[in-house]
C-alpha cells in the first residue's frame, strides 16, 4: 500500500492498531509495539527482553547482528510521573550510558551521564524523602562521568566530578579512587597520595588501589630523579661560570 501523497496525511489520522492491522506502520513504530512505553505517551521506550523460542543455535553457526540506532535527542526534563517512573527513566539512561561506555564510546556515554544529571536537577521535589533519594541517585552518575573524562583524557573533569560525589558522601572509596587517579594524571602527585591513601584505609586489600599506589611511587621518583638530575646540571654550569 502506497503511502505517497493524499495517503501519508490520511495516516496521521488512523489509531496505531488500525496502521498495524494493515501492515502500514514504520520500522520504527513497528519496533515500538516490542518495548515498553515508560511515560505513557511513546516518548522514551525500553527494550523488553523475552525467553527465546526454537531450537538451539549449533554450535559453529555464524549469527549475522543488526545494530538499532537510537536517536539521541537531548532529554533535559520530563513531565511530573511517579518516583517510581522517574527513576526507571534514569534507570534507562544509566543503561544507555553504560552500553556506550563498554562500546568506547565514551562522548556519548557521557551525554547520556549529564543528561540523567540535568534529569536530577530540573525534578520538582515533593518532600525531603525524596529529595534526599535523588541526592542518592546522583552518586552512580557522579562517578561514572568521572570515569568517562579519564577515559576521555580530561582528568581536571574527572576530579570535578570526582570531588562532587565527595561532597554527597565523603566517605565513598570509589570517588577518593576517581580522584587520586584524575591528580595523578595531572603529576599532582601530592593530593593523588591524599586519595589514595583514604581509599586504601578504607579498602586495605583492594587491588586497583594498591596497584595505582605503585604506579604513584614510581611516577614520583622517576619526578624526584629528574628534579635531581636539573639541580645537578643547574650547579654544575654555575660553578663553571665562577671558574
């Protein structure tokens, strides 16, 4: 059935049941009946995953994938939904985030990150329950964007990122982590040594930690032997000069 013309502007007037029943709907509206429409009104769906039907897959057969492409508009603020569909939508972006993230695709991974974040901020809160759960909820976010301008190579933000999930909960081994990684990629090595040793009294054994305490030993005398070899080579000259 065509849907060229007079047609195409007679669909936007059927119901999306009477579009399925004659086979006239979009790849991505057919798509849309597979997932799960979370405010209700077809703005953000999810992906509903079901047990798989037929029998197995042998063992040597090659299996051909088709990557869906999500549009990535800017999600900035959603209409006023329960906690419950609120922090599902977050839940979604999380998920999108981190689906980019282990894909190295760490831009959008972190547009996926700030957005949940400009989610949290533009909320209107109800009550100082619910505004200490989403001050919760912010941490995940927090840590994750940091993470991603490390990987990004822009430690002065994963810091900034780092420090914001501090000031939520100063105690939290991960950001101190984030934190002594982005100062040791800035060769501070002095505040990197600070971080890391709160994490590593709060997390003695954890091997990430004591590996990058290491690797921060290292960098620091390998700084020490260069600012040694300098001041010898700085003397050196001066005493020539008196000669």
């Amino acid at each position: 059935m065509s849907t060229n013309g007079k047609t195409s502007r007679i669909l936007q007037f059927m119901a999306p049941d009477e579009r399925r029943q004659f086979g006239i709907e979009t790849p991505f509206q057919r798509l849309a009946w597979q997932m799960q429409d979370i405010l209700g009104d077809g703005g953000i769906l999810k992906e509903v995953v079901h047990a798989g039907e037929g029998p197995p897959v042998p063992k040597h057969a090659s299996v051909s994938r088709n990557e869906i492409a999500f549009p990535a508009q800017p999600l900035t603020h959603v209409p006023n939904v329960s906690l419950t569909t609120f922090l599902n939508v977050l839940d979604t972006q999380r998920s999108f985030g981190n689906l980019c993230f282990n894909k190295k695709r760490y831009e959008d991974a972190r547009e996926r990150y700030k957005q949940a974040m400009t989610l949290l901020q533009n909320r209107e809160l109800v009550d100082d329950e619910e505004k200490q759960r989403l001050e919760e909820m912010k941490l995940p976010f927090l840590l994750n964007l940091s993470l991603t301008y490390l990987k990004l190579e822009k430690p002065q933000k994963a810091l900034c990122y780092g420090q914001k999930a501090l000031d939520i909960n100063p105690q939290n081994t991960k950001a101190l982590f984030r934190c002594g990684q982005a100062c040791l990629e800035m060769s501070d090595y002095e505040k990197a040594q600070d971080y890391l040793t709160l994490a590593q009294a709060k997390k003695p054994f954890d091997p990430d930690i004591n590996t990058l305490l290491k690797k921060l030993a290292l960098c620091y005398m390998d700084y020490l032997d260069k600012e040694r070899d300098m001041c010898s080579k700085m003397f050196s000259g001066f005493k020539r000069t008196e000669n």
